[in-house]
C-alpha cells in the first residue's frame, strides 16, 4: 500500500490532549471506500478524514468524513480540523477562507486567529418528541428535562434530537440505556442526543453539553461542531436566551476528561436562521500510513 501522510489534530481545545480528536488523512484519492472505513476503524476516533487531492474543485477542497462505523455527510470538529490542516500544510497564499466540499455541499471555514469558524447549513426542525421517551433513553426522571422547551430533533447536515435539562446535577448522571435507545428512540429516528443546560463547570461559558450517538459508532462525544450547530439554531428559535440571536460558549466532553470548549453565534433574520461554530484547533502528531 501507498504510504499516506497523515495528521492528528484536537479541535475545540484550549490545551493539548483536550477538545475532540481527529485524524486527517492526505491525497487519499487513491484509497478505496471499504479501505477509507477501515482507516476510520482502525484510528477509531469519532471521525476521521480523507482529503482527495491538494487540488480545488469548484473553490473547494474534495473531503470525506467516516466515523468507526460509517461514512457521514457532515460533522462539526473534522470540519474544522481539516480546514486547519489545509490552511498549514496545502494552502500557499494568505487565504482567510477555507472551502470544504462534502457530502452534503460546500462549507466554509473562515480563519479568525486563533479561533476557526464554520458557516452550517439553515437548519431543519423536525419532530417533536415524548420528554417521557427521552427521559427514559437517557436513564433520567421526567421532571429533570426542562418543560419550558422542546425535546426536538434538528438537523444542520446531521440530525440530533436536542434535550434541554434544568441542572448540571442533572446532566452529569445521563447514561444511555442501549436496551431503550433501541427499543424506543431509533425506530421513532431518534438516533443521536445532545442534552444541555444553563448550569456550567466553568463560570465562564453559557451552558454545559453532552452529546451521545451509539447509531454512528460514538457512545459518548467530547465535542460536537455539528450538534452544537443545530442546538445554535434551536436555541434561536425557542428563544432560549430571550432574543433573536446569540453569541455563546458551549462546554462538552468535561464527564469524559476531554473539556472542550465551543463558540456559537447564530441570528434570525427575515425568517431563516445562520449558524457559525467556532473553536481552536492543536496539532498533536504526524506519521505515515505504511
């Protein structure tokens, strides 16, 4: 086999060994689908990602994005991450704009030292769920989900269904039952969770995150640019913080010892809603498939 150069990357992090891992494979144009999966495999980080060629294509760069299990259209943190490894080792010029070519459409990445910010797609509100369903998939009792919003499945490229929860007490004790997740969540399209609050490890940021997704290979996630992305818009929409935009910082991965720590803007104008995800992104190593 060709030997690829590849790259190991945590996004999200304000320090080494934090945020969310990520591995960026190289000229991978020659790599076979069943062969991208089973790299993806074999790293066994949330995602990986495979960048085509060094060439653009309509402005943008060929990327695909595989978790352990399969290939996915969109996710947050390899976004970024490969945005980042583009800007260091392919991009010659001084471009603050970065354009990602994915399943599902272009993205772009803008460069705002230190932080590197993605435009998501409008998202999509679609069902609205059971608190008792939801409750009961994540162990919890019905009376820690928060009344006052929608558990609601949004989707910015990938869907989660967003569950908002009164304390950090709360939060902190979520396990997922697998028996229940299969049983009641899945057949309904409840795939893949993103439980939040408005209480915080660190006083700092505006709410705490969890994010859980067995259906992708993920049973728990330390940070997640895509959920983050449809809990933006949710909390836009629902007008959690009272107004029509936001501009946040998101905790995750604290349960897990990944900290991670995201930034959301997002606004509704005219009816339709933006989302940006924003956070830094530290190398951590290099090496070659052989």
């Amino acid at each position: 086999m060709e030997k690829y150069q590849f790259y190991i990357v945590d996004v999200f992090a304000e320090n080494k060994y934090e945020g969310n891992q990520l591995a960026v494979i190289m000229d991978a144009h020659g790599l076979s689908d069943i062969k991208m999966q089973q790299i993806a495999k074999e790293m066994n980080y949330s995602e990986t990602t495979f960048i085509l060629t060094g060439e653009k294509r309509n402005k943008g760069y060929d990327v695909r994005i595989f978790t352990p299990e399969s290939e996915i259209p969109f996710a947050g943190h390899p976004t970024l991450g490969t945005a980042w490894i583009i800007k260091q080792f392919i991009l010659k010029e001084a471009d603050d704009t970065v354009i990602l070519n994915l399943k599902v459409g272009q993205i772009p990445v803008t460069v705002k030292d230190p932080i590197f910010w993605m435009d998501q797609i409008e998202p999509e509100f679609g069902k609205i769920y059971d608190p008792e369903m939801a409750a009961g998939v994540l162990n919890t009792h019905r009376e820690d989900i928060d009344d006052r919003f929608p558990v609601q499945a949004v989707s910015t490229g990938l869907r989660f269904v967003i569950v908002p929860f009164r304390s950090l007490e709360s939060l902190k004790k979520v396990k997922v039952n697998i028996e229940k997740y299969y049983e009641k969540a899945v057949p309904l399209g409840a795939g893949a969770f993103l439980v939040f609050c408005p209480e915080t490890y660190n006083p700092e940021n505006d709410l705490s995150v969890r994010v859980f997704a067995e259906c992708y290979g993920v049973p728990e996630d330390p940070a997640t640019g895509s959920a983050n992305g449809c809990l933006a818009g949710y909390l836009v929409k629902h007008r959690c913080f009272q107004k029509q935009s936001i501009d946040i910082r998101v905790e995750q991965g604290y349960e897990i010892g990944r900290p991670s720590l995201l930034y959301l803007r997002s606004e509704e104008k005219e009816g339709k809603i933006d989302v940006h995800v924003g956070g830094k992104i530290i190398m951590i190593a290099s090496g070659k498939l052989v």
